[in-house]
C-alpha cells in the first residue's frame, strides 16, 4: 500500500504540468500561490490565477493520499506557517523527485547557537558555553536572517549559551519576527522576568522552551551547576505564561533524572504549559565527560514507551528528539494500542494507519541536515547542533552550503551501502540519532547505541 501511494504522489507532483509551475518558481513565489488558493491573497496576473487553481488542485490530491482531507488542508493553509513549510516541501519534489525520507530545498528549522555567554555550568552542555568566541556583528546577523529567509527556511530558533545574555538577541528576533519566521528561543529561563516575559510576547516570539531538568532543585541545580537554577527557571516559565506565551520546557534523560521524568510531566499539566520535549542525550561538548549517565537500551526503550503513553493520553503533547519514538508511536498504532504519531519532535499527527506510515517515512525521523541545521555564533553552519562538525559557514552563502555539502547530502541518504541502518525496514521512520552515533563512535553511519529497534528487529546482539 505504501509503495502505491508513493507512486500516486510521483504521478501527482512529477506531472509535466506540476513541474512547469513548481520547478521554475522559488519558495516564496510557491507560498504566494497557496495564499491565492484559499483567498487570503489576490492573483496579480491572469498567469498568477491559473497557477493558483492548479496548485490547488496539486496539494488537494497528495493531501488525499495522506488522509488529510480538503477542509483540514485549507484550515492548514491559512496559516502562514504551514503555508511556508509546504512551499518547502513543494519545492523540494520539484528539485529532488519523492524521496524517501523527502529531501527539502531548504531546512524546515534552523536552531541559532546565538552566543556563547551563559549563566550556568550545565554539565550536559553540547556548546561548552561559557567561554569567549568570535561571533558575527549585528549586521551580519541580519543578514543571516535574510539569507534564511530567501531560502524559504519555515521556523528559527534562537539557543546558546544563553541567548538573552546577549545584547544583540532583542534587536535580531524582532527582524526575524518581522521576516514571518516560526521564531522561538531555547533558554535556561533564569533570566526570564514580568519585564522581559512581556518584552518577549511584544516583539512577537512564537514559543518559548526552558530547560528544566527535574521536577525539584535538588536535581536540576546540581546538573545545571549553579544553586537556585531551578527556582529563577519555574518562575521564567511562569512569568511567560503569565504573558500569554506558548512555553514548552525541555528535559535532557539522564541515569539521575531518568524516574523523575514522570513528576516533570505532571509539573507541566500542572504549570499548562504546551508540551514537554525529553533530549535525547548527547556525548558532545561537556557530555562527552559524564557518558556514563546515559540510559542503556533497556532504559531508553521503557522511556520512550512511557513518553507515547503519556503524550496518547492527551493532556500534555509529550515528544522525544529521539528518531526511534516515532517508531514507537507507528508500532502502537499499528497494534491499536495508539492514536497518534509523532514524526517529529516538535509535532503530532492523527490519521488513519496507512497515511500514517507513509507520513512518519516521508518526514523521516532524524532530521540532522536534512529537515534542520544548526548555525554557530561565528556563523559555521553544522549538520546538527549536537554535531561538532563544520560543513560551511553563512558567508560562503547559507543556501549553497545547505544544497552543496558532501556532509548534508551523505546524510540524506539512508540507502548508502555503509549507513548502519540500511537493512532495518523503519530505517525511513527512524534512521537512528545521528549525533549519538558520531558522539560514540565518530561515524556518522553508525548505529545509535541506544537504539533498542536494532535488537529487536535485527537480532543483533547489544
């Protein structure tokens, strides 16, 4: 069924007349045409017009395919968000063809390391911030943003070190807030007062993430090493409710907090924050020293396994940046055990099985240089923020490194002979952290080794 469907959306999107239309216009000019489909905007041409009407007709029938139905399409297309990312999405089949995992023009999400001055001492920290760098000027921070935005990139996320600490940080979220970016920040929330809380919601910032570690200080100061971290955070997540802000708080599993995860959930209904996203945790930067906090397979499968039944209940959304939960969330499905997917980590779906599958496959779980990047304060452009490895830097032209890279593309290929996943059958779905897997062993093919797909499907021994 799903090899049908994938060739339903190839005669769909590789008709001559889609690819007439999609092939020659840039992301923006596609989003335009979506605005014209559901009438938020005017055709200036009559050109303009019959484009619309067959790009209506396009996106109506894939959506089909998926199970998405034409009046969910429509309520998707009137936000601009969705808008962009499907533009995204469009001009990536007309460039590469259906792929599997899809393959994009240009990343959905680019996470900002911002800068490399912070607060805390967290032990986990994949930045090793603290220290001084270079970092680009003001200017060339606007330019980053609008070499981002020509590029048709959906959503940005501004992280660290401490993002708030820098001086910079106000002027540039407001430009990209002004350029119709999804923009976010990823923040410790020790410094989140009333004032800046409000600033915050003023400038237009779409979500706000705080760390928080543990559901009582006693855990989350010592891993983030400084006494009352925990304490200024709670009231940084409170303060940003109190203004109306979309807050979600972000817990890195470790051995010391790993059966405390349950009372961080409960903390967040609690709090009515929006979701809960649970890192999986990384060997780099400072991580590299404190391996042997790390969750073995066994503790990793009973995680994710709560983590889906927590976010089925439907309280709280509940995400895992593990690729392997979305494999955990199709299984359950498949089981009747489940009603939702989570092909990323940032997002849940309900739909009927078949459409599930085939979009968990297309989204493709881990997203490292293919669905997002990272983006250093000295503007070195990496696969992965917890993926030490440089593939470019914004001055070389932020587009031409993201499409060019033998890095990015190696990435993107999860039938390459040496990818160690090639023979497991949800290597699309899935295709194993890759960041985990050059943490440990320096090869970006290699297994996660926290995989426990990989015992069960494949038999191998652990």
């Amino acid at each position: 069924m799903i090899s049908h469907i994938i060739f339903s959306l190839k005669k769909i999107m590789g008709s001559p007349i889609a690819k007439s239309i999609t092939k020659k216009l840039n992301p923006k000019s596609i989003e335009r045409l979506l605005s014209i489909c559901v009438g938020i905007a005017n055709p200036n041409s009559i050109t303009e017009k019959m484009n619309a009407k067959i790009m209506s007709k396009l996106t109506k029938e894939a959506a089909k395919k998926f199970g998405i139905d034409e009046e969910l399409l429509k309520e998707g297309l009137r936000d601009p968000y969705y808008r962009r990312g499907l533009a995204n999405v469009i001009k990536g089949i007309a460039e590469f063809g259906i792929t599997l995992p899809q393959k994009l023009y240009a990343p959905f999400l680019v996470v900002w390391n911002f800068t490399y001055k912070c607060n805390l001492k967290c032990k986990h920290c994949y930045a090793n911030a603290g220290r001084e760098g270079d970092e680009l000027k003001l200017e060339e921070k606007f330019d980053v943003v609008d070499q981002l935005d020509d590029a048709g990139v959906v959503a940005l996320s501004f992280s660290g070190g401490e993002p708030l600490l820098h001086e910079h940080f106000l002027d540039v979220v407001k430009y990209s807030v002004k350029k119709g970016f999804h923009t976010s920040i990823a923040t410790n929330g020790t410094l989140i007062t009333p004032n800046v809380a409000k600033r915050l919601k003023e400038i237009g910032v779409d979500y706000v993430e705080v760390s928080l570690d543990a559901s009582k200080p006693e855990i989350h100061d010592v891993f983030r090493g400084v006494k009352g971290a925990f304490s200024k955070a709670l009231n940084g997540i409170k303060n940003c409710l109190n203004e109306g802000l979309e807050v979600g708080i972000a817990t890195t599993s470790t051995k010391l907090n790993l059966y405390d995860i349950p009372n961080i959930i409960d903390l967040g209904i609690k709090l009515r924050v929006r979701r809960i996203v649970v890192f999986n945790f990384i060997p780099s930067g400072r991580g590299r020293e404190i391996k042997n906090l790390d969750l073995d397979v066994n503790e990793m499968k009973w995680l994710l396994e709560y983590l889906y039944d927590r976010l089925d209940e439907g309280k709280i959304q509940v995400f895992s940046t593990s690729p392997t939960y979305a494999v955990v969330a199709v299984k359950r499905c498949e089981q009747n055990k489940g009603r939702k997917i989570a092909p990323t980590h940032f997002t849940e779906v309900c739909l009927p099985t078949e459409g599930a599958l085939i979009l968990s496959e297309f989204i493709g779980g881990c997203g490292a240089g293919r669905l997002y990047c990272g983006i250093n304060p000295n503007g070195d452009i990496t696969p992965c923020v917890f993926m030490p490895i440089i593939v470019g830097n914004v001055k070389d032209g932020f587009l031409k490194v993201w499409q060019e890279s033998e890095i990015l593309n190696l990435l993107r290929d999860r039938d390459n002979e040496r990818y160690a996943c090639k023979d497991c059958e949800y290597r699309y779905i899935c295709g194993g952290c890759r960041a985990r897997a050059y943490g440990y062993y320096d090869d970006l093919l290699a297994f996660d080794p926290g995989c426990h797909i990989r015992r069960e499907v494949l038999k191998v021994t652990l």
